[in-house]
C-alpha cells in the first residue's frame, strides 16, 4: 500500500515571493508619483517667454520664478541639461546654466544674460522674439556679429525695404551687406552700422508709415524748412517714394526743401517748399 503524504508547504518560499511583490508595488507606486510629480510641475509651469522680450529682466538670475525660467529650462533641455521644466531657477537650473556657460566658452557666473541667452537660440535652432530697434534693450549702434532680437527686427525690416536675407537673428556677413545695400538706396552713409539714422529710415520709409506720421498730432500742421524729427524722417521717406533721391536724416534742410518744390511741381500743387 502506498503511503498519502500531505503537500509540502514552503512558508520561506511564499514569504519572499510576499516580500518581493510588495516591493515591486513600492517601486512602481514611486515611479507613478514621481511621473505625476514632474508632469505637475510642468503643467503648472508658467508659460513660456521669449528671454529677448522686455518682459524678461537683462540679467536672468536664480530665485527667479517666471515664463522666462520656463523658457530657459527648455532651451537648456534642447542643449541636453535634462533638467525639470517648472519656471523655478533653483540650484538644478543653476547648475545647467553654469554647465552650458561652460561648454560654449562664455563667463561662467550662473547669470543669464544677453550673452548666454544669444548662444541659447543661436544654437537651438529657434529664433527670438523681434524688439524694437529704438528700445533701450538695443544698443544705440548695431554692428555686425551682435546675435538677438534686436537683430530679427533689422532683418525683418531689410526683408521688407527688398533686401531678401534669412531671419536668423544673427548679424552676419548676408545681413551685413544688405545693410549696406539700403543706406546707398536710402542716401545715408554707407558704413554698414545700425545707427540712429538707419533706424529712422528703416521704420520711416514705405507710404502707409510716413502717411500716417505726417498727418500725426505730433507734426505741425505746416511743416518747413529747419525743422528736424521723426516727421522729416518720414517725409524724406516719401518723398523718396515719389522718385526724389534725397538722404534720409530727420533734417529739413536745402536738399529736402528743393525736394518739396519739385515734388509740387509735378503735382501740380502751389509750389512755397512748405509741407501743409
């Protein structure tokens, strides 16, 4: 007769397989929570700002909590910091500023200013926000190899006097030469700067513009010979416009005034090279 033998039970068995699902519960809850933890981060993250707007402080610095963190946490994950996006320049961001400071040879001092952020977008492919030429963010002369937002407004604004180039927010050799280029066109002195005469000429020039400025409270009502501003920039645009070759300076001088007094000869208007 063959013996029954109860089941074998192996209680060590079943208390380490116990053990090891637990723990397996344990990791995945806290790879749960910290995925949750990060995507919250992220949602509640402020949105997105351009570095180059004027909403965003010249020196970017830690402690700061805003869209221009955000901004700046995922330029620095485009450049592999891998960092969380949460719009709080804390030490971790810190670190990846110093850390992208570092490998693209600039002053490495934390601080993200209109160096770190021009290597930023100039090697991530995105282009800043355009600014004002006339803002203070720009400087007062634009020269070649300035890289920012300032320089996106120069291009777009070349690209609408027909200078073709690529908006790439870098001022570069193309940008340089169609700099250039429009001062001949515009009779201003061709050094291939940014200056306040140039800016004039770039906003002043194109009809709808210089329309709109003469016909503005801020010009008078009979404008002549002497006068210098934005209004004379905007007339010497136009007047351009209607074939008169003249240097666009802000300044109603000879030349202007004999441009007036042709200009109302062809038109058939009383000629006096006054601008009523």
């Amino acid at each position: 007769m063959t013996a029954f033998l109860p089941p074998t039970h192996h209680p060590r068995r079943r208390r380490v397989r116990g053990r090891t699902l637990r723990l397996t519960a344990v990791v995945a809850m806290a790879a749960l929570v910290a995925g949750g933890t990060a995507a919250a981060a992220r949602a509640s993250a402020a949105a997105p700002i351009n570095l180059d707007s004027a909403s965003c402080p010249t020196n970017i610095v830690e402690y700061e909590t805003d869209g221009c963190v955000t901004e700046l946490q995922e330029l620095l994950n485009i450049h592999n910091a891998g960092i969380g996006v949460d719009g709080q320049f804390g030490p971790q961001t810190l670190a990846a500023v110093r850390q992208f400071q570092s490998e693209a040879g600039i002053g490495v001092d934390g601080q993200v200013g209109p160096q770190t952020k021009a290597a930023l977008y100039g090697s991530s492919g995105r282009v800043p926000t355009p600014i004002k030429l006339t803002s203070s963010a720009c400087p007062a002369n634009m020269m070649e190899n300035e890289k920012d937002g300032c320089v996106v407004e120069l291009q777009n604004l070349l690209d609408e006097h027909g200078q073709h180039i690529i908006v790439d927010g870098q001022f570069g050799q193309q940008t340089f030469a169609a700099v250039e280029a429009f001062q001949t066109s515009a009779g201003i002195g061709v050094d291939g700067q940014v200056g306040p005469q140039t800016k004039a000429a770039l906003y002043g020039t194109g009809a709808q513009q210089g329309v709109a400025n003469l016909f503005s409270p801020t010009c008078p009502e009979n404008m002549m010979q002497g006068e210098i501003d934005g209004c004379v920039v905007a007339l010497q645009s136009l007047l351009n416009a209607h074939g008169q070759h003249i240097g666009v300076d802000g300044q109603f001088g000879q030349q202007t005034f004999a441009a007036v007094e042709a200009f109302q000869t062809s038109a058939g208007i009383g000629v006096d090279g006054q601008v009523g």
